[in-house]
C-alpha cells in the first residue's frame, strides 16, 4: 500500500482515536504497509521477538511470552479482549481479522458435530491442490466430512466473536459502538464441481456478509 494513501486507520488515529488491527493473515503483516495508521499492530497476532540467536534463548526460559507461531482464533479473540480492557477510557478503533474459517479445516472437537469421527483435518496442501485441480475427486461421504468441519469452524469463530461482544457489553462500550461485520470471500464445497476459493465467480464465493450495528 503507497504511502500517499490515506486510509481509515489514519483518519481515526488524527481524530484522537487509539487504533489497533489484530488477526492472522499473511497478505496484511506489515511488509505491506497496511499498517499505516494503527498504534498497534498484531499480524500475527502476538509479540514478535525476530529470529535471532537471543530470542531462541527466551523462548527456551520463558515460552510462555512466545505463543503459538500461526495463532488459533482463540488467541486472537484473547488478544483483543485484552486489548479492549487495556483502551476502553479512550476513544477507540479496533480491526480483528480472523482466517478461520478457512483451510485447513481444523475447528477444537467441541464445535464438531460427530467430533469422535476422523479425519479431524481434512487434506495436505497436495491433495488440496490436486482436488481444486480437478485430478483427485473425493466421494460424497468425504464431501460431507469437509463440510462438517467447516461447520464446525464457524460455530468456533462464532464463540469467540460472541466473546469480544460480551467485552464490549461488560465495558459499557457495546450500546456506543460502531461494529462492521464482514468477510472476505466465501467458500465453494463442489456446488459447481470446484472446491475453496480463487478460481470462480460463483455466488458461493462472492455473496459474502456486510453487517453494521449501529450506536445506540
């Protein structure tokens, strides 16, 4: 992203507003600059201490200041309750972005509907290129299981967005709040013979959610 770009995040921040994006994506860490305009800046979603010898030693004497590399929905739904109590007497402007539910669909057992049944991920990046290729073709019943652990991802991005909400609620920030609910694209479960996304135009994949609540 050019500099000469003015985006929301630095509009807001030039009002007074404390701005923060939190989440997991490897198109939004800051070699892309899309971080113009945040005070703080999680993509990852955790304190990046490099790669150097030192911080090798660190993370042997205290991982538990070094989580988990690629962090799960959880961690950065803790990051941004954190973050919210941490803010919440200042005028504030908070982007989470989260990839679940996305592959490798891979939701805890308890949002699995049938959690005892395997497999519980579904596809290495081979097999994953070579069915969106169209040179391996999974039968019904493995259909079925991709889709129940996609399911099974959204009850558990659904549980934990229902956490930042209930933040927002106990701080007295929610009935004030401007909160936009949208994803990025959706995904395609063979409804016209492909599967994920970034290969079709299909409704599947462009009919996705924008939702405003508005103050008050």
């Amino acid at each position: 992203l050019p500099d000469n770009v003015e985006t929301l995040a630095e509009r807001l921040h030039a009002a007074g507003y404390k701005t923060a994006g939190i989440g997991l994506n490897a198109h939004l860490e800051r070699a892309f600059r899309l971080d113009q305009g945040f005070d703080d800046y999680r993509f990852p979603a955790r304190l990046d201490y490099g790669i150097a010898l030192g911080a090798r030693v660190l993370e042997c004497l205290v991982p538990a200041r070094f989580p988990e590399l690629f962090p799960s929905t959880t961690a950065i739904a803790d990051v941004a309750v954190d973050w919210l109590e941490a803010h919440a007497d200042e005028p504030l402007f908070l982007w989470v972005h989260v990839l679940d539910p996305h592959w490798p669909y891979e939701p805890p057992a308890e949002w699995l509907e049938h959690p005892a049944q395997e497999p519980r991920r579904w596809g290495d990046p081979t097999m994953v290129t070579n069915v969106q290729a169209g040179n391996t073709k999974p039968g019904e019943a493995e259909r079925e299981r991709v889709a129940e652990l996609y399911a099974g991802e959204i009850r558990y991005v659904d549980a934990n967005l229902a956490r930042i909400r209930a933040t927002l609620e106990r701080l007295g920030l929610y009935q004030r709040a401007l909160i936009v609910f949208a994803s990025d694209h959706g995904e395609e479960f063979w409804e016209h013979g492909r599967y994920e996304h970034g290969h079709t135009l299909y409704d599947e994949v462009l009919r996705v959610p924008l939702a405003f609540k508005l103050p008050g």
